[in-house]
C-alpha cells in the first residue's frame, strides 16, 4: 500500500503545483506584459480615474446619452454580478410585450424619430452586459442627442463615426460603436 500511496501523492503534489501556481503565474505575466489593459478589465479611465470598462455596458438613461442595449441582468441593469440573457425564446408573450414596451419609450424619447428602432435596441444581449450597440442604433438616437445637449446634428454623427469600430478583419461581425466611450465623448465636448 505505501508503494501505492507514495507516487500517488508525489504526483498529486506536483500536478498542484503546475496546475495551481506555476501555469497560473505564467499566463498572468504573459497576459501582463503584452496586454496590460486588457488584463486587467480593458478600463476606461476619464481624468485618471476609472469610470467603467470597455468590456461591460453601463445603464445610461438621460435624453442627452446614448443608451446601450437593454440588460436583463438583476437586481440592477449591467450587474456584472449578475450576469445572463433573460431566457425568453422569440415565441415567448413575455418577450414580444418587453420589446413592444421598449419601442414604445424609444417613441415616447423620440416623438419624431419615424424610422425603424434597430434591434438591439429592444433586445437583450445572451450577458446582459454587452457595452456595444451596431452603428444604425447609435444613428438612430443621434437626433435625440444633439437635440438635448443642443448641438447640430452633424457633430453628433461625427462622433458617432469616429467611435464606429469597424468588423473585425473587415468581415467579421458588424460595426459596432462603444456606449461609454462614445458618450465620454459627449462629454468632452462641454
């Protein structure tokens, strides 16, 4: 029996130390020493502090911002704590009455606004996180925007392009515009 139980806890040692601290500690310094910012939570910083990350949506609910997609995370929208879609398949009445409810405040935002509301702005994202909205529904609150924060509309839509992110290798995904940054940069315009 000792024979048996010698190599066995030799291995199991030695496996916890590879396994445990050897490989983590590698990675982290790999991961550090060729992308620090996306190591350690891709942060958006404003004057030196932190205001949020690339990475996770924050709720952004006044007239003069861009709203991102709608979260289904609880207690709170864009809870990274907690994490996940809602669950709720294309057939669910539960589902068509929410994106019915969200159309109708998007109409209510927007009174003028006849064009089609973008889809992801009355879906949520399979997270509930996502800090992304496609370039047509950052276009199609544009006029909101520029109308609360008093600018023309053509500024607006500068921002809007500059902060376009295009698809990745030019065909993969579609372009895709950061809510926060986009409305940092709204900011800085003040």
């Amino acid at each position: 029996m000792k024979t048996l139980l010698r190599p066995a806890l030799a291995l199991f040692v030695l496996l916890t130390l590879i396994t445990g601290l050897i490989y983590p500690l590698l990675i982290t310094g790999i991961a550090q020493g060729l992308f620090p910012a996306r190591a350690n939570g891709s942060l958006v910083l404003r004057d030196g502090q932190a205001v949020g990350s690339a990475l996770i949506g924050q709720n952004f609910t006044g007239p003069g911002y861009f709203w991102g997609r709608p979260s289904a995370t609880a207690p709170a929208p864009y809870n990274a704590n907690a994490s996940g879609g809602s669950n709720l398949g294309p057939a669910n009445p539960a589902l068509i009455e929410a994106v019915r409810a969200r159309i109708a405040a998007l109409r209510a935002a927007d009174p003028g606004n006849t064009a089609p509301v973008p889809i992801d702005l009355v879906t949520t994202s399979a997270s509930g996180l996502d800090p992304h909205i496609s370039a047509a529904a950052a276009r199609y609150q544009a006029a909101r925007v520029a109308r609360s924060r008093g600018l023309p509309l053509t500024r607006v839509l500068q921002l809007v392009d500059a902060h376009t992110q295009q698809p990745w290798l030019g065909w993969l995904g579609e372009a895709r515009v950061n809510v926060l940054q986009l409305n940092l940069a709204l900011d800085a315009l003040y």
